[in-house]
C-alpha cells in the first residue's frame, strides 16, 4: 500500500510540476495600431503559432516564464523579443524600411509596386539578350552557338516575354512557348531580391530603382559583371 500512495505522490508532483503556463496577448502594427495577422511566435527559438485576423495569440509555456523568451516576427517587421515573464497585454512592431536608390520606402510599398506585370525595357534587350548567351557560352557551349546564330529570336522571344509577380510570393513567367514559375521573397537584412527556381536555387537581384514605372535590378555576383535589367510595366 505504500508503494502505491508513494507511486501515486510522485506522478502528482510529476504532473504539477509540468503545469503549463497559459500566456495571451495582441500583436499590433506600431504607426496604424493595427492587428497584425500571421505573425510568428516563437519560444527560444522554436515557431509555437501565429497571431489570428484580430492580431490575438495563446502560448502554453511547460518551462518557467522567467526562463523563457518569446520572440515575434513578420516579413516587413522588425523582430521583437521579451521575456515572457515582462510580456505586455499588446506587442507593438515597428515596420521595416528599405532604402532603394534615394528613397526610402516600406516592405508594405514594395510589394505594392512589385506586385504587377513586367516586360523587359527595349533599351535593355541587347545587353540582357548578350548576358544570356554569355551565361550559355560557359555552361553550354554547343547551345551558345545555336542560340547565337539565332539571336533576333532570341531578343524578339525576351520582347515578349512577360514577369507577373504575385502577392503569394510566386513569379509567373509568361514566355513565346510555355512558361515557368518562380518564387521571390525580400531579405530584409541584405536589402535584396532573391529568386528561386523550382530545383531550389536561389539568384540574388539588388534592387536598385522601383517605382510604379520602372524596375531596376542588378544580378548579385560577387567578382562579376552586373548586368542591369531594366522592367517597365505592361500596359
């Protein structure tokens, strides 16, 4: 019998000790004091949940507060970590900026302005159509060569060539024949562009102009030539 209450007392000091700590909050945006959906919630480090439309999130904590860190973070943010033992009732983020040529602009007007259809500048087309037989001439020399005897297909093929990039963070390529899906998405610390092809390989573009009229990106090669490529919106 004494086994048994002995057995019994310690699954009970078991259980309470493993009492989780049951912590909520709200997630607003700094400037608007908007709800922010979708944020991140992380516990040392490791994603516990996101905020909800109304900015509202509940984390159950098994270690103790005091030994606890809660971080929350959102593309276009900057990121904040407190204590979770010094958590306030509402999280307040202040919303990343990015500084493109002279100006300087938010996350939230980047994607604005990315999120459309592009073609490339005519007065581009030239040196993006030699950039690609260059690229070819390095890895594929035989294509190179065909590709080069047909170079005004090429230039005309780039022409019509249209870049939709898409608020789910997807790149439509819309081509002569066919097309092709890429993925884009903002490095807020390096300030750059980075595209993804199907195969997981990732090309960094350094933003250098963005408006509502024009696109302005240069190819992040370390020790290499950068090319610009130039986009104007399709009408």
């Amino acid at each position: 019998m004494y086994a048994v209450v002995n057995s019994l007392l310690v699954g009970l000091l078991t259980t309470l000790c493993m009492t989780q700590t049951l912590l909520e909050g709200k997630v607003l945006d700094t400037a608007t004091q908007t709800p922010l959906e979708g944020v991140t919630v992380s516990v040392n480090g490791q994603p516990v949940g996101v905020t909800n439309r109304e900015g509202v999130f509940t984390v159950s904590l098994s270690s103790s507060p005091a030994q606890t860190q809660l971080t929350f973070s959102s593309i276009g943010y900057h990121t904040l970590s407190v204590p979770a033992n010094q958590l306030p009732d509402t999280i307040r983020l202040e919303m990343q900026t990015y500084l493109i040529g002279e100006q300087v602009i938010t996350y939230t007007d980047i994607r604005k302005l990315l999120v459309r259809k592009w073609k490339i500048d005519r007065a581009s087309l030239d040196a993006v159509t030699d950039n690609i037989l260059e690229r070819y001439r390095e890895k594929d020399p035989k294509k190179a060569k065909n590709l080069a005897k047909n170079r005004d297909m090429l230039r005309q093929a780039l022409a019509m060539a249209r870049y939709e990039f898409r608020t789910d963070g997807e790149i439509q390529i819309y081509l002569l024949v066919g097309g092709r899906k890429l993925r884009w998405a903002l490095d807020e610390e390096e300030r750059v562009l980075t595209i993804t092809d199907k195969t997981g390989k990732e090309s960094d573009k350094v933003i250098r102009e963005l408006t509502s009229e024009r696109l302005v990106m240069e190819n992040r090669q370390p020790g290499g030539e950068r090319i610009p490529l130039v986009f104007v919106p399709v009408r």
